[in-house]
C-alpha cells in the first residue's frame, strides 16, 4: 500500500477506533464501540490498523502536543529548561512542585496513563483477530501477531518504569473480565521478558526492516533491546533493593523486589550480550563512516536510508512539522520557542578531546574576537548538539550565533542574547535541528527510541556492577568515543569510579533521548534536578567575552517523586488499585 494512501485511512481509522474511550476499569470500551468485523475482514483493513497501533509508541521529539504543552521531557531534567515568561509550559508546574496525581497521569502531564491501556488493548485485539483475515498469508499474521506483543512489552515498560508494579492484563478486556489488583514488580518484569522472548521465538518476525516504507515497525532487534533496558531497569536501585524509596507496608513488593540480588546485574549483562550478538550478525553497527564531527548526528537523527546502520527502533513524529521545529529551536532569529533550552548543566557533561575538563567554577575571560574559546576543544558531540556563543549556525549564508549581552555601554547586545531575544539560557538546541539549519520552516525528525549504542551502555553498567571492571565493558565504551574523537576509557578505574563515568557518558550520549529523567530515578539519585544553573556571557569593548556560572533556578523535587501516582480517578473507584507512596 503506497504511503500516503496509508496515511489518509490512517486517519480515518484513528478516528473512528483509537479515540474511543470510556470510564471503566482499564479503558474496557462499551460492547457496541468498536466494531471488529470491519476492520478483519480484508488485508487492507487489518494492516491500517496494524499502521494505527503505532500512532502512540513513545515519541520523544515533541512539538505543540497535548503532553507539557510544547516541552518534551529533556526540560524536566537537568538537560534543559523552558522559558519562565512563557506560563503555557506545563514543565513550570514540576519546577515549582505543583503537581499532583492527575496531573501527573492526564493529557497535560508527564504521561497519559490510560492511552498505556487503551494500546495493550488494541494490540490484544489483533493478535486475537488477525487470524480472521482471509487475504493473508501464515507468514504475515504470525509477523503481525510478534509485533503486536512487542508493542505490548513496550506498553508495560512505560508502565513499569513510572509506576512499578501494575495491573497485569494478558487479553482484550470484555464487561465480565475480572477486576486485577497491582501485580509485584518480578511478575511485572518477568511477563514483559516473556512477551519479548516470544517475539525473538517467532520465525517470521524480521531482525529488521528491509523496506524504507516499514520503518518504524518493531522487529527482533527491538525484542532483544527491550528485553535487556528491562533487566537494566529491573536491577538498579529503585527495584533491586530489600528497602523501597519510601514505604508502602505489605505492598512493598510492588514497588520493589524487597531483596537485593547480585544477578539482577547478569541477567542484564547477558541480555545486553544476546542483543549486541544479534543486531551485529543481522546488519546493525555503531556508525563509524561520516568522520568524528557527522557520526553522532547520523546515528542519533537519520534513519537507516540515510546510513544510519545503528538505530534498532525509532518513530516520526506525527505532529505538525513546523510547531516541532519551533519547539526546539532557540528564541532570536530561529524564532524559537525557547521549549527546550539547554542548561549549563548539560554543557558540564562534556569533557575536552583530550579528557580533561573546563574549569567553570572561575570567570572565563577569552582572548580577543574567540567568542566560541570555552568550547573550541570540547567533545564533538557538544557542537553536534549544542548551540553555544560563536557557533557556526549556518553556512549558506553564514550566521554566527550571538548568545551574548552587552558588558559596557558603546557594545551592542547579541541578536540570540536574553535582552535581545527575551529568553533566558544562553544556549539552544542543535541535536535534532542539525541538516536543517538553513530554512526556518518545518521539518519530519525522527525519535530514537532505540539504539545499539544503548545495549553497549547497559553491559557496561551491569557487567561493572555485577563483575566490576572489565575488558568488554572498557571495549564497548571505548567504540562509542573513538567515533566521535575522544579517548579511551582509563583502564584504572575502580567499580565506583567507572559507575560514575558510566552515568556521566550516558548523560553525554543520550542527551534529549528521554533517559535522563527515567535513569537518575532507577539510580536514586538523591534531590536530582535541583540546581540548575546557566551562565552569564558578556561581551566588552575590546572584543573579549566573559563567561561566568551563576545559579539559574532551585527546582522542586520530593522523594515520592521516584515513581508517579496513579490517577486519582482510578483509585477512587476502589477496585484495589493501592496508589504509590506518598501521593
């Protein structure tokens, strides 16, 4: 079926079926909504439901949506921040601790909790009705039916990394199903690895997509990779502990494992093992061809028709693509939006090329017309994904940007500097903007949900926690930052020095990929977010510019935190759902 024909019955079938939605226990729809004869009684149907079931995978490039209100989750970290002036930006509410359980969990919050259950629902409905399907090959419904648990298992790690143990539904729902309580965190974990094992069971189901069309849709190299973020998720302090974050009595076992076990770590470890073996023999590799100051950009935002070898799972936007691209870039003469700003933070996670780092606990002075002298030795992934005072912009025609104010009467301000452009970091985002630097109209990015670098990360982490330091895991680490020009990992480190290396690297890696705001929580990190800081830059009359680090803004951040609530709706309707502690 030629795209843009699945696209427009995309539309329709969105409409009629996804939107449905009703009150009951775990969006259970009403007998007459959903008419499945229609949708199973030919190829054509099936497969734009099949397109549809993707429409609410993670997405993680946001633009105006009905999640934060043009904020993605990078301004929830420490990566970013939104502009305070702007008081739409729902991400304000967390910075000033005003949240609460439905906040949290509806349409303008951190996640859409019943959009979780109204999918898994969708997805059992398929793999119980494909058969059905006269004009199908065995091959296709046998693929469609590995996929739909695929999105299933997906389904329940964004449950289970927000809330922890959840109500474990393992078909479409009917009027008579039985009401379910939360399930403990092992059966959580363990039903989502049995979903992804029986998808890399399935014959039919490809290591990867071979057709441009089908990108996007899961395959066994997603299977793999979600069975090991799982087991990482799963082993990390928030669960693998005898003592939860904070106490919820005889229901501990729902937000933790209540015991602490060594081989949470290998089974991570080997998990992560299996799917580097298996993307490797099946075509997936770390990009390496574009050269030290391209090889990120193409692994992180290109899709495989663009020589991105290295991505195992990413999705397209589907929101207007000129509102994504204002949400991104910086105010001045990007006409940003200023949604998504980086902070000093951000900056801070980036060593020099030759490993050592920028001392910003002191007033930087440059030398006369250096604006960019503070960053011109930093990792290449920094100018890859940061735009910072004297970057190169554009090329055609050349703009500079100018993140800078006037130090002295007789200096004009900068066009991109905060009383110029009335914003207020001095930074911007470049990652997903990069290739589309020359025009301020719109753009399709796309979402890397997954990558293979990711599956190096995670046997690192669980191969240092279980075994400490070890050749592989230096190996692995030291793939990912020789593509971009930095050096190897010190082979000296002890566990607790290459653990902290680890969560610094993967801070550099994955920024703006939605695992910061998720990887300080399983690590429990202590107050995380909190202080955010910025730096000033002025420039002088003689041609000099001065950077100076100042605390920006003190941010909210309650234990409770660690996991979000459920919505107060569904507990008050007194099924048994026990809410998390704290809220």
């Amino acid at each position: 079926m030629k795209m843009k024909n699945i696209i427009s019955i995309l539309f329709l079938v969105s409409a009629s079926y996804y939107f449905t939605s009703c009150d009951d226990y775990l969006e259970m729809p009403a007998q007459t909504s959903f008419n499945q004869d229609s949708v199973f009684v030919n190829y054509r149907n099936a497969e734009t439901y099949l397109y549809s079931l993707y429409e609410r995978v993670p997405s993680i490039v946001l633009g105006w949506t009905d999640i934060l209100n043009g904020p993605s989750r990078v301004s929830l970290t420490d990566e970013a921040g939104s502009l305070a002036l702007q008081s739409s930006y729902r991400s304000h509410k967390v910075y000033g601790g005003n949240v609460d359980a439905t906040w949290f969990t509806t349409s303008l919050g951190e996640d859409y909790y019943s959009r979780h259950w109204t999918s898994i629902r969708r997805n059992f409905i398929m793999i119980e009705n494909i058969d059905n399907v006269s004009d199908i090959t065995t091959t296709e419904k046998e693929r469609i039916k590995a996929e739909c648990k695929i999105l299933i298992a997906l389904e329940y790690f964004e449950l289970f990394k927000r809330y922890g143990g959840v109500p474990l539904v393992k078909e479409s729902l009917t009027a008579d199903y039985p009401i379910l309580d939360r399930e403990s965190i092992e059966n959580v974990v363990n039903y989502i690895v049995e979903l992804c094992d029986e998808a890399i069971a399935s014959p039919n189901l490809p290591a990867k997509v071979t057709r441009s069309i089908e990108f996007g849709r899961a395959t066994k190299a997603l299977a793999y990779g979600l069975k090991a973020r799982t087991l990482l998720y799963a082993a990390s302090p928030l669960f693998n502990t005898a003592t939860p974050y904070m106490s919820l009595g005889e229901n501990n076992k729902s937000i933790c494992y209540t015991n602490y076990d060594k081989n949470r770590w290998k089974l991570a470890m080997d998990a992560a093992s299996e799917a580097i073996n298996f993307c490797e023999s099946n075509g997936y590799a770390i990009v390496t061809d574009y050269g030290i100051d391209r090889n990120y950009v193409v692994a992180c935002c290109k899709r495989p028709k663009d020589g991105n070898t290295e991505i195992m799972f990413g999705t397209m936007n589907s929101n207007s693509s000129a509102t994504v691209r204002y949400t991104w870039s910086f105010r001045g003469r990007q006409r940003g939006a200023a949604c998504n700003s980086p902070t000093h933070n951000a900056v801070e996670f980036y060593q020099n090329r030759d490993g050592s780092k920028v001392n910003w606990d002191q007033v930087i002075r440059t030398s006369a017309g250096n604006p960019d002298e503070p960053y011109e030795n930093l990792d290449p992934r920094f100018d890859q994904t940061i735009a910072y005072n004297g970057s190169v912009w554009r090329t055609n025609p050349t703009m500079i940007v100018e993140f800078f104010d006037a130090g002295e009467d007789g200096v004009t301000d900068g066009k991109e500097g905060k009383k110029t452009a009335k914003t207020e970091y001095y930074y911007g985002t470049r990652k997903y903007l990069n290739g589309y630097e020359e025009t301020s109209s719109g753009f399709l990015p796309m979402s890397p949900v997954m990558r293979l670098a990711e599956m190096y990360f995670i046997y690192a982490e669980a191969s240092n926690e279980y075994q400490g330091p070890n050749a592989t895991a230096f190996d692995l680490l030291d793939a990912i930052r020789l593509r971009s020009g930095m050096p190897e990992v010190n082979r000296s480190f002890s566990q607790e020095e290459l653990r902290d290396f680890i969560v610094n690297e993967r801070a550099v890696e994955f920024y703006a990929e939605d695992h910061r705001y998720f990887d300080v929580k399983r690590w429990l990190v202590q107050n995380p977010f909190v202080n955010i800081y910025n730096v000033k830059v002025l420039k002088w009359a003689d041609d000099t510019y001065t950077y100076e680090k100042y605390l920006h803004q003190e941010r909210a951040w309650y234990d409770h935190w660690y996991l979000h609530p459920f919505p107060q709706a569904e507990i008050n309707k007194n099924y048994g759902l026990i809410q998390n502690p704290g809220w």
